[in-house]
C-alpha cells in the first residue's frame, strides 16, 4: 500500500523494458499513427508509475536530470495531441522511450 492507503500497482520491468525496446528497436520509422498514439499512453503510464517508486539516490546531477526530463515529458503541454504531425509525436515517443528505459534501470539498480 501506498502512504494514501491505496494499493500500489506493481512494476513490472520485464512489461517496461519490452515496451521501449519495441519502440527503440524500430528500425523502419513510426509506423502507423494509432500505434504511436498507443504506445504512447502505455510510456507514459509506466513512467508515471515508475517516478511513484523509491528510486534510491537521487542526489546525483544525471539522476535529477533525468527525473527533470521524466517530468518535463510527461507535463501535458508538452504532449503531443491529434494536431502535431505524426514525425514529431514518434520523435517525443521514442524521448519518453529512452527517459523511461533510464528510469526503469535506476528503478531496476536500487531493488535488486
């Protein structure tokens, strides 16, 4: 349970590690806009549910980096939405695929 007494949804990095790799590992572009849109949501789900987490030390200038980054993506306004050509919203996947595979290793390097 989480400190607001709600049951914590549990991180499943072998789920999280393989969703970035079918983004990073594309080799033939963005492919089709709804599977863009749709892995997306599935990032920015993980992400968030991953910055919930103990992440350990979080003092270093790579690590506050990074978690500035997390943020800074997962910020709304920041989003891409159905008017952002389909280039710029596979080039903000494959940013929050590369955040969260970065996440996802420091979570992965405190919980061994």
């Amino acid at each position: 349970m989480d400190e607001s007494g709600d049951a914590a949804l549990p991180v499943d990095l072998v789920v999280i590690f393989r969703t970035v790799e079918r983004v990073l590992g594309r080799g033939d572009g963005p492919g089709e806009r709804v599977w863009v849109e749709a892995v997306t949501r599935q990032l920015q789900g993980q992400l968030s549910l991953l910055l919930l987490e103990d992440l350990g030390d979080t003092d270093s200038a790579a690590v506050r980096d990074l978690h500035r980054a997390a943020y800074r993506l997962l910020d709304r306004r920041g989003r891409p939405d159905e008017r952002t050509p389909s280039a710029e919203a596979y080039a903000y996947l494959r940013a929050l695929a590369g955040v969260t595979r970065g996440v996802a290793a420091l979570y992965a390097s405190g919980n061994q």
